[in-house]
C-alpha cells in the first residue's frame, strides 16, 4: 500500500487548492524540487504531480519546475494536468517520470489511451475526478455525462497501470476520503485504484488497511502533510504493518 505524497504546480509553486478553484490556492512550498526531495528524505517511495496551470490550459505549463523535481529525487514520480498526446507522453516519459496520468484526453479521446498503454506499457493511469459521482475535466472546470465507473470500465484490459479516483467535492477540505465510492469503483474493475481527496489525518491511513481497501494500489496525501496532520514516519510505519495499535 503506497502513500503518495501531492506536490501541486501553480505558477511554479507548490501549492494545495480546495474543490479544484485556482483563486483558493495556499502556497506551501516556492521551490517544489526541495519539496520533493523532502519527501524522499521522510521516507516516501513514490511522488504525485499535478500541473494545475496545464490542467485548465490543456498543455503543460510548468515543465520547469517539473524537470527540477525530477532532478532533485530518486523517487518514481508520476505527473498529470495538460497531457493530452503522444508526443507529449513520450517527451515526459523520455525526461524520466515513471508514469503520466491521463483525464482529460480519456473521456475525450479514450482510443489515445488505449494507444498510449500499448506504446509505453506499464507508464500510463488514468485520472478520474468526480464530482457528484460524475466525471470532471479540464482541470474540472467541465462537467461531463460518465459516471465513474462507466468511464472505468472503458480501460479494461488496456494495460492502464492505475486508476487515481479523485472526489472534487473532498479535495483539499480535509473531509476525509470518500472510502465507499473508492473501494466500489476498485471492486468493479481489475485495474489497481489510488484514493485521492480529502485524505486528513491518521484514521485514513488506518482505514487504508482495513481488509476491504486491500485492493486499492494506495492513496495521495496533500494538505494533511503540508500542515502537520500526518507524521509522515508515523503513517509509513502504520502501512507497512509495524504499529497495529495505531490510533483512530
């Protein structure tokens, strides 16, 4: 089970939004590659990356900051917001990151998915952000018809890597996850699930060992580790098994 810690671009900085809205943005962090390397240096294995600029712009904006991450950590990291081609998949891919995250592009244009998977086996996940159980794009600014697990299911045995399900209406709120919608969409599907929204204290991490969230390939923390809900020590121990007695 991975805990994947959110670094979030706006204007070259690292920053937490709350519903997705650019205009709420709280900046944390104005050098995201010492973020990263923080995060490593606390233990983490993985690292989440959202261009939010390239999410409502439709390509990506901030590269460089990006392109200082990956160079400022040894950990895989996988990026999403404004990737919307080939090319563009390949020339991130090529630049080092583990993996591209795809929403947009896979409710307008699921047959480029398919492509991309067959392309770069194992490199590409689908990110789907929900709002009232249906799915958002353009850096959710845009609703659309699909439903979840509707859109889920389009992807089955394309050799999409993870699906990373975002509820909007918890993102950046601290309400904690929307645990029955996750694990519903995880059990519907075969492709491995990453919880992201509203993720807020210790009882998460807890709950994501419960027997019934086993499916589920991990979650993404942003705000809760940013302002000092979650020790990260305290959380890494919990997922690998070594504090049974944590508490609620």
């Amino acid at each position: 089970m991975i805990l994947f810690p959110a670094i979030d671009l706006k204007d070259g900085q690292c920053v937490r939004l709350k519903h997705g809205d650019m205009a709420t943005a709280t900046i944390y962090n104005d050098d995201p590659a010492a973020q990263a390397k923080a995060f490593e240096e606390q233990g983490f294995e993985w690292l989440h990356v959202v261009d939010l600029n390239g999410a409502f712009q439709g390509q990506s904006v901030n590269s460089a900051a990006v392109g200082a991450i990956l160079k400022a950590t040894k950990n895989p990291v996988q990026l999403g917001g404004g990737i919307r081609t080939l090319p563009q998949i390949e020339d991130w891919l090529d630049r080092g990151l583990a993996r591209v995250i795809l929403g947009t592009v896979a409710v307008r244009e699921p047959e480029l998915v398919r492509e991309a998977c067959k392309a770069f086996p194992g490199k590409v996940a689908v990110g789907i952000d929900a709002k009232g159980g249906k799915v958002a794009v353009e850096g959710w600014a845009e609703a659309s018809e699909l439903g979840v697990i509707e859109l889920a299911r389009k992807f089955e045995g394309a050799g999409v890597a993870a699906i990373i399900y975002t509820d909007i209406d918890r993102d950046g709120v601290l309400s904690g996850i929307n645990w029955d919608a996750t694990i519903d969409l995880a059990e519907a599907v075969s492709i491995p699930v990453i919880a992201s929204g509203g993720l807020a204290s210790i009882a998460d991490i807890v709950r994501m060992t419960m027997p019934d969230a086993t499916k589920l390939e991990g979650a993404i923390s942003g705000r809760a580790l940013y302002d000092g809900r979650i020790d990260p020590a305290e959380a890494l121990a919990i997922l690998r098994g070594e504090r049974a007695e944590a508490r609620p």
